[in-house]
C-alpha cells in the first residue's frame, strides 16, 4: 500500500482505483453486457463525481451499481414509443399519424435489403422514385401527376420556387396564414424567391383584385387553406371556380396549399368536413398538402396536379434536395393502397379510426379502466371518468371537437412533496412522463386528464402505469 498524501482527505483515499472497480466480481458481468470501454467511461465518471462532492461514496458493489444504472440509462433510445392521451389525435410534437401495420411492415422489408427505389424491374433501366406512389395518387384524387418531399412545407417551397422564382405570387390578404412552427406563408414565399403580391384585404377579397393584379410579372396564383382560424362576419373570397377560369384566361397557373388535405369526404364519417384533395383539385391546378396528417400516413409532402406543371417543377435542383427516402415510399404506398378499399378504411387506417370513435365507446373503455389505473394510483391520485373534448390537432380548426372521454386524476397530498394543488399536479404529470413507456397527458383545473380517445393498447398502458 502507498501512502496517502498529506493533503488527501480522508475520504478520498477510501475511493477505490478503476482497476480494482473493473476486476469486482461485480464488475466483470457489466464489462461483458455493456463492453469495457463503456464500463471504463462510467467507472471513471463516477469516481470523477464523487471527488467533486456530487456523488456519495461508497463501496465497490455500491459504486459499480451506480455504474450499471447510468449505462442502463444510457441505453435508452432518446426517440421512443409513448402514450399519447393529450386529445388531440394528430399530435405534432408527439408524432402525428400512427402507421397501420401493413405500412410498417412495408418499411421494415425495404430497409434491410436492396430495394429497386429507381430502377425500372420492366426495362432494367433507372427508374423514378415517384413512380412507387404517382399511380396511386392519381387514382384516389384525380391529379394527372404527383410529386412527393419531405413535408408540405417543402411542398409549398418546391411549388413556388419552381413555378415562380423571380416572379410575383398573388394571394389574397386574408390568406397570409401562419401555420405554427415558423412555417408563414410570406416568410416561404421570400426563401422561394418569389415576390408576393398581396390582393384584397383581411376580410374581403374580390376576383377583379386578381384580374387586377394579374400581369407580365405574374408567376402564379396561390390559395392558401386556412386551417388554424377562421374570419368570420363581412367576409368574401372570390368563387373558387370564376377564380380558377381566370387564372386560365390569364395562362396564370393557380396552386392551393390545403394544409391536411383529406383524401375521402370527413363528413360523411360524422367529422366536420374539410376539403378533399379532388375537390381542391377540379379548382386549382397544384394542390399541396401532408402526408402525415388527415390522410394518416407517414412524415411527406404531396404535389398532385397538372402534368406539364409537374413536370417544371420535377425538374427543379430544389426537388433532388427535398427528396425523401425509401422507407417513406414504402409507408405512403401501403397506406394509399388502403384506401383502395373503402369498405375497410375505417378499421384499417389508425388515424380515421381513433377520430371516429364514439363517446359513448370511450367512456365504457374509461369506466372499465377505473379500477386497474386506481390500483396502481394508490398514494399518487383518484381516479375518475370526466367528459373530454379532443381535437383533431395538425392544422385542423381548433374548435371543431370531438366528444370524448378521459380519466381524470386528481393528485393526493401524502406521495407528493409539492404543498399546492397544481405542484402535486405537475409532479402527477412529471413522474407519468418518466415511465418506460411515458404516458402524457394533459393538465386542466389542477388535475391530470388522460383522453381515452387515442388508447388502444390497454394492457400495454397498465403495464406501463405499475412502473409507478
Ligand atoms: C400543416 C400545414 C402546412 C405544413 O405542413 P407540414 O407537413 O407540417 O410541413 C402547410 N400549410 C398548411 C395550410 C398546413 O395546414
């Protein structure tokens, strides 16, 4: 043994080496799951916390222990599954629309092997990606051709730039939306090189505004749905088909960002209506919306429209840039191919099955959940059944709701340190969100709501609650 310095305090002489740490009995069975390197990194950051007063001592066992939970930690994906119980059915922080089954299974086949992405299997010649879904686009919207990017924001970006670099873009005052998350229509406009040129006025714009505007510098005409608002009262817009024979008397291309988009009639499933994307269609010439939105697919944007405006703008360099990968083609391709068949869309299509799902359907769920998600509450909360209103969420008007039902919690004084209601309240919602699978939902009035609407894997979301 050597001996300790004179400035060594006492404690920190009993801090083993990493040596003796690695060759602990305990040791050598974490070296062999985690690796020596990665034990060796947690063993020396350990140590280093404990010199500086941020951890306590200990033994051997007791440190290596630490050790075994930081690398177990460490091992958790940052990107995971979660129960989404926050009401709004497409959620954009928590990921928008789940994929049925058929589209992961797509995903999975073409990613572990070679897939013929843009390689004609007829010809042996290269092939075009679009040409996986192009076909079925057509079909279900009546587009005569279709591009697919990254989001609908790039699909707007693609659509103006190629349509109208250097140009002006004429758009109706009342239609300069700002969707959230940076996407604004004058902002997009500016990064796409175009000029914009604003018509009407908030409340009001007249079709002579557009022939008004309509010139040698005009590029295109654009549409803008307005999903998150809506202006009411004295209110016009010109008549969406005298628009469109307008713009082709002028041989000015006319585009409508729909936002969502919905390939089949909402109403006719009890929804509030919003307009498809062949209605959009038979009144513009481009129409862009989300892959991931009402058509309940995977993160993209769709361009669909007329054939030799598709062309222009698949010929722009910004397309190669905002092109998107296999796996999305392989998700999109399978949930298109679901809406080949109607009949079962409903079952089949997560997203249109989680909006139409009846209250009363939900609240036999939520009395049934009561007593396994009290039992596992014992100390944290009670448990009740509340009325909810969920939204659709991504765009969609935020007061068009769908009845619902939740379980609702209200935190109990003893497990909680926070004295006041709306600390235990936060803290109930914290700790739901540190469980394996976290469970987010919202919090109103002091209490934590759980919207059943979105909940189909019971079992998986008691199993989760134990953890508690
Ligand atoms: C949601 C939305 C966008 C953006 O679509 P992302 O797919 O999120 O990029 C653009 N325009 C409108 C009208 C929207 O509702």
């Amino acid at each position: 043994m050597t001996q300790a310095r004179p400035d060594t305090a006492p404690e920190m002489r009993r801090i083993p080496s990493v040596e003796r740490l690695l060759a602990h009995p305990s040791g050598l069975p974490l070296a062999e799951e985690f690796g020596r390197t990665a034990l060796t990194a947690a063993v020396r950051d350990d140590l280093a916390r404990i010199r500086a007063g941020e951890a306590p001592g200990g033994d051997e066992a007791t440190i290596l222990a630490r050790c075994a939970d930081a690398l177990a930690a460490g091992r958790r994906p940052s990107l995971r599954p979660v129960f989404n119980l926050t009401g709004t059915v497409l959620h954009t922080n928590l990921g928008r629309a789940l994929l049925p089954a058929s589209a992961a299974r797509a995903v999975e086949a073409v990613m572990v092997q070679a897939t013929n992405l843009e390689f004609d299997l007829a010809t042996g010649n290269r092939g075009e990606r679009d040409d996986h879904v192009e076909g079925l686009i057509c079909r279900l919207t009546g587009a005569e051709a279709a591009i697919v990017v990254n989001n609908n924001a790039a699909a707007v970006l693609l659509v103006l730039n190629a349509l109208a670099m250097r140009r002006e873009v004429v758009v109706s005052r009342g239609e300069l939306v700002e969707i959230g998350g940076s996407f604004r229509v004058p902002d997009v406009m500016a990064r796409a090189g175009c000029r914009m040129r604003e018509v009407g006025t908030t409340n009001r714009t007249h079709l002579r505004d557009f022939a008004d505007a309509f010139g040698p510098a005009t590029g295109l005409a654009m549409k803008v749905h307005p999903s998150n608002y809506a202006i009411t009262g004295f209110t016009a817009q010109p008549d969406p088909d005298a628009l469109h024979a307008l713009c082709r008397e002028r041989g000015v291309p006319l585009a409508e960002d729909l936002g969502s988009g919905s390939l089949i009639d909402l109403a006719a499933y009890g929804l509030p209506p919003e307009p498809t994307v062949s209605a959009a269609l038979a009144r513009a010439d481009v129409v862009t919306f989300s892959g991931d939105k009402l058509l309940g697919g995977v993160q993209c944007g769709i361009v669909a429209g007329r054939k030799d405006l598709l062309a222009r703008i698949r010929k722009s360099p910004l397309k190669r840039a905002l092109r998107v990968d296999k796996m999305t083609y392989a998700a999109l391709e399978a949930v298109l191919r679901l809406y080949l068949h109607p009949e079962r869309l409903r079952d089949e299509l997560p997203t249109l099955r989680l909006l139409t799902r009846e209250r009363a359907e939900i609240a036999e769920q939520a009395h049934r959940l009561v007593p396994a998600v009290a039992e596992r509450l014992v100390g944290w909360a009670t448990v009740a059944v509340a009325d909810a209103m969920s939204q659709i969420g991504s765009g969609a008007l935020p007061v068009e709701t769908l009845p619902s039902a939740a379980l609702m919690l209200t935190p109990e004084g003893g497990a909680s340190r926070a004295r006041s209601a709306g600390g235990r309240c936060r803290q109930l919602a914290r700790s739901l969100r540190d469980l394996p699978v976290p469970i987010i939902g919202r919090i109103k009035d002091d209490r934590v709501l759980l919207d059943l609407r979105t909940l189909e894997d019971e079992t998986g979301f008691l199993d989760s609650l134990s953890a508690l």
